[in-house]
C-alpha cells in the first residue's frame, strides 16, 4: 500500500501498482486451467502423504476439500478437479485406492512407495518427478558462487558459474524452485516467507510458459531481492541466492 495512505481512523487504503498487479496475476493464475490441474494433483498428493505419516491410511479423497492443500490462490479447487487430480495419480501410480462407478478417481485413496518418493523428493512437483524419474537430461543451474546447497531436492543438477545476458528458462525454473525450498529457513515472517513462495512459484510459471515475459520475470525477481536484502535475512543460503537472481534476470 502506498505510505500516504493509513488504515487507522478514518483514513483509507489504495493498492499500489505492483499491489494491483499481484493481485491481477493472481486471478490470471486462478483462471488458468494447466495451473488449477497441476495444484489439485500437487495438493491431493501432498494431503495422502501427510496422512499416511499421521497413520491414516485410505481417507476420502475428497475430505481434502476441508483442507488447504484445496486451495489454489486463495480459490477452493472443485469435487471434480479432485476427482480427475486423483485419476490421474492413480493412473501414474502415485497412488492406490477404492473406485466406484460414479468416479473418475479412487474414493478412498492413499499414496504409494512412488508417490512418497516424489513428495520427499521434488517436493510433489510431478513435472519435475515425471521429467527427472524417466531419464530426462542433465539440466545445468548457474550461480555466481555457491556456498551452500541451493539445488536442495535436486537430480541431475550441475552448478557452475556463469553470467545470464537474456532469458534462460531452464535456469530460472531451477533458481525458482530452490527460491521456493529456501523460503521457510531464511529467517522472513511467515507471510512473507508465504509470498516469497508465491513470487517464486510465479516466476517458475512463467520461466516454463511458452514464451516468457522479461518485464514479469524481472520485476518478480527484483521483489525476490528486496526480501533477500531486507534486514530480516542473512547469511550464506540468502547471498547465494540473490547473486543467483541478479545473474538470470533479463538484461543483467
């Protein structure tokens, strides 16, 4: 919000322009079929393993709906994204379960040996665990020093040092997802920590969208520096990461 402005007594609060467009990506986001689908498998998946762990085994699959592995930029997910999430899961054999004829998917569900290892292990993102489990080629992430393990998580990951004059997506999907893993450890309020997630999730997107936009990429990059630069963050992980980002940003 712009600093002009005060929640307090009667005065009032306007978005920004970057507020509005984050708030404006967001819907575009929401209304993007590819990523609805992708969150339905990706939270289902997450929710049996939780689950399994909790000693529970074949739940309702659709009690996941009461849960916020259901929500997808702050939009509940439908019965039948669900349901087709967890046919899917059940064809790939992530999962096992109990079907009916009235259901694409297993009713009752719970996940198997396959389905943990891509939780555990890419951080249930089945493109990654689809495209890395079947032999896909080595990917090179490139750094500008890296002293700490940023490819947490990561298969087939050659770090080398390098400097990014355009748009590399195949970098900027690893930077992004090793953004997203280092979110909860470096030390960012759990809101912010929250939206650094989020910005990092969408720079991930856009990086594997079919032709990237440099104007979305660098203003959510810059936004992911001011948080790596804030006062809040420190250390190694944090200084890895923002040289990271000032390499792959477009024009840099």
């Amino acid at each position: 919000m712009d600093d002009r402005f005060s929640t307090m007594g009667q005065a009032t609060a306007n978005l920004t322009p970057i507020g509005t467009g984050w708030v404006e990506e967001r819907r575009r986001r929401r209304d993007n079929p590819a990523a609805r689908v992708a969150a339905a498998r990706s939270g289902i998946l997450t929710w049996l393993w939780h689950r399994k762990h909790d000693g529970i085994h074949m739940p309702v699959v659709a009690d996941v709906l009461d849960t916020p592995y259901s929500l997808f930029e702050g939009s509940r997910l439908t019965d039948g994204e669900i349901d087709r999430a967890a046919a899917y899961l059940q064809a790939k054999e992530l999962i096992k379960g109990v079907n009916i004829a009235q259901t694409d998917g297993p009713v009752r569900a719970e996940i198997t040996a396959e389905g943990e290892n891509c939780v555990e292990n890419y951080d249930a993102d089945l493109a990654a665990y689809e495209r890395r489990n079947h032999g896909g080629a080595t990917t090179n992430f490139h750094i500008g020093t890296n002293t700490g393990n940023i490819a947490a998580n990561s298969r087939e990951v050659t770090q080398t040092a390098t400097t990014n004059q355009g748009i590399d997506p195949s970098e900027l999907v690893l930077i992004a997802r090793s953004l997203r893993q280092a979110a909860p450890v470096l030390g960012l309020p759990e809101s912010d920590a929250e939206e650094f997630a989020e910005i990092a999730t969408r720079i991930e997107n856009e990086a594997s969208a079919g032709n990237p936009d440099p104007g979305r990429i660098r203003r959510w990059g810059n936004t992911i520096l001011d948080f790596l630069n804030s006062p809040a963050v420190s250390g190694a992980l944090a200084q890895t990461l923002s040289t990271a980002v000032q390499a792959a940003l477009p024009g840099n």
